[in-house]
C-alpha cells in the first residue's frame, strides 16, 4: 500500500513539476521561436532538449526538496528513475538522482586548519588496499600534497617541485578537488587506478558515510574489524528494506559486535545528491548534471553538453 501511495504521490508530483516546466520552456522559447524561423529544424530541436535538460535538474531539486522525512533511502520518491517520460509532441526526458554522502569525501583529507585528518587518512589507506591499488601510501600522500596549501611533501607524496620535473604532469593545485576528474592531474594516479576508484570517492560530504548508498568497500574501509562479506550484508540488506536508523545494523547477523566498530562513522541521511538527466526532442538530444546540497538546496556544480 505505501508503495502504491508513493507511485500515485510520484505521478501527482511529476505532473506539477512537468506543467511547471513546460510553462518555463514555452515562455523561454516563444522569443527564440520567433527569431529563429529561418534556422534549421536540428538547432531548434537542440535548443528544446537543452533547456528541458536544464529543467530536469529544476524536477530533480524539486523532488528533494519534497523529501524532507527522518531517512533517504531506495524506496522512496527522489529515487525512482524517471525513463523516456514524455514531453509535449517530441519530447522525452531521463531523471536519475543518486546520493554522494555514501562516498569517501577524499578533500577531508586535509582539515580546515590545513592539517592532516588521520581518521579520514586511515580510511582512504584502507580503501585502497581493499581495491588493490599499488603503494596506497604513496597514492594518499600525494593527494595530501595536491589538497594542502604547503609545498613540502608527505614522506612519500609530490609537491611542486616534483611536478615541475616531470614533462607528463601539470602544476600541483594545493586546494582541495572541484571534480574527481582531476585524481588523473595527481601524481602516481594512472587510469586504470581512477577507474577502480571512483565509485567509491567523493569531493563532498562530512565524516558519516551514508548507509543507505555507501558501496561495501567504502563501507569496509570505515573500520579494521570490518570485512567486505560484512560490508556486502548491508548492501543486500538494503536492496530488501532501506535502513531507517543506524541501529537496525544490529539486526543483521553478527552486526552487534561490528555495530559498535562504525556506528557513530554512519547516518541515514544523505545531504548531498547527483542529479543527471538526458533530453531529446526531435533530432536534438541534451545532458545535464548537476551536484546540489539538500539542506540548503543549493546547487553546487553543473553541466550540460
Ligand atoms: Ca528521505
Ligand atoms: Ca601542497
């Protein structure tokens, strides 16, 4: 029944946020319409699935902000991917929306006071070990360069004057990441690392790691005691019925001892969201993302290509 409460709640919701957006596009295309007479059907369809690209992040935060209960979890509204929904005579649009707090916020790395979290330190060392990554203790340290705004190096990390010698590397930035594109700019990070990598880092987020979204060896790398059959648990556990508080890890079998190990590194809440969307209308075809904080429904990073 709750399930058939949110699918009518979700349809309710898309219809406003739809109607809302079509106004928006028709107003912002009636003059452009005008003056564009003469260009070509393909451009004038580009122009439609950008902007209905851009108004999909506009539903996206919509939805967010709707979703004010005590847990973010699978089951609920912003969740629910929205495919090839239709709008108007041509178009369809995509709606995905993923939480980042289950990601380890590698800027964290480094404190406010410029210094080196040791906590956040043990953790990523531990990640990286569980993801096979050669030399973690050279990888964090030389991010811990990239992220500190000194220029002398961790025992086995690369600051400026290391970069400068090397024909292949940039400058090293030190400042904390924008995107995790730029792990490729860090020293000693090759492809094949950033790959394994991604999925389980993020440039956002506190300390507490999401429960409801964090991976298993994100979620493993929280804790020594904490192996990655342990991690796999909540993980299906959640596919079945997200988490609604933290203590409901005791009930998973052998989870009262490991409870205590991470509980407090946790949280049910998530703050910080991907929203993606992907529009067509016509020949024109449009994608947009963006990064936006739910508590102050701010948007933190966009693009549309
Ligand atoms: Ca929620
Ligand atoms: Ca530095």
């Amino acid at each position: 029944m709750k399930n058939l409460n949110n699918q009518k709640g979700m349809a309710l919701l898309l219809v406003l946020a739809i109607t809302a957006l079509l106004t928006a596009l028709i107003s912002q295309l009636s003059f452009s319409t005008l003056v564009d007479l003469r260009l070509t059907e393909t451009y004038r369809d580009s122009t439609r699935a950008y902007y209905l690209a851009k108004g999909g992040i506009q539903i996206g935060q919509m939805v967010l902000k709707d979703d004010s209960n005590s847990y973010d979890g699978n089951n609920e509204l912003w969740a629910q991917k929205i495919i090839n929904y239709p709008v108007g005579e041509l178009g369809l649009i995509n709606i995905t929306i993923v939480p980042l707090d289950g990601k380890i916020n590698i800027n964290m790395l480094v404190n406010n006071s410029g210094n080196i979290d040791a906590v956040v330190k043990d953790r990523c060392l531990r990640l990286f070990e569980i993801l096979e990554i050669d030399d973690p203790q050279g990888h964090i340290d030389a991010l811990i360069d990239w992220i500190d705004t000194d220029d002398t190096p961790q025992p086995a990390g690369a600051e400026t004057e290391y970069y400068a010698s090397q024909t292949s590397l940039g400058s090293c930035k030190n400042g904390p990441l924008d995107t995790l594109d730029e792990l490729h700019l860090v020293a000693g990070f090759n492809n094949i690392e950033v790959k394994k990598l991604l999925p389980h880092l993020s440039v956002y987020g506190g300390k507490k790691l999401h429960l409801n979204s964090a991976t298993a060896p994100a979620l493993c790398a929280l804790a020594e005691e904490i192996n990655l059959s342990s991690a796999e648990m909540i993980v299906e556990q959640r596919k079945i019925k997200p988490f609604q508080s933290v203590e409901e890890l005791k009930l998973l079998p052998g989870w009262d001892t490991f409870y205590w190990a991470i509980n407090s590194f946790l949280d049910v809440k998530a703050n910080y969201y991907r929203i993606n969307t992907d529009a067509s209308v016509g020949d024109g075809h449009r994608r947009a993302s963006a990064t936006v904080q739910k508590d102050k429904n701010s948007l933190l990073y966009f693009r549309i290509n």
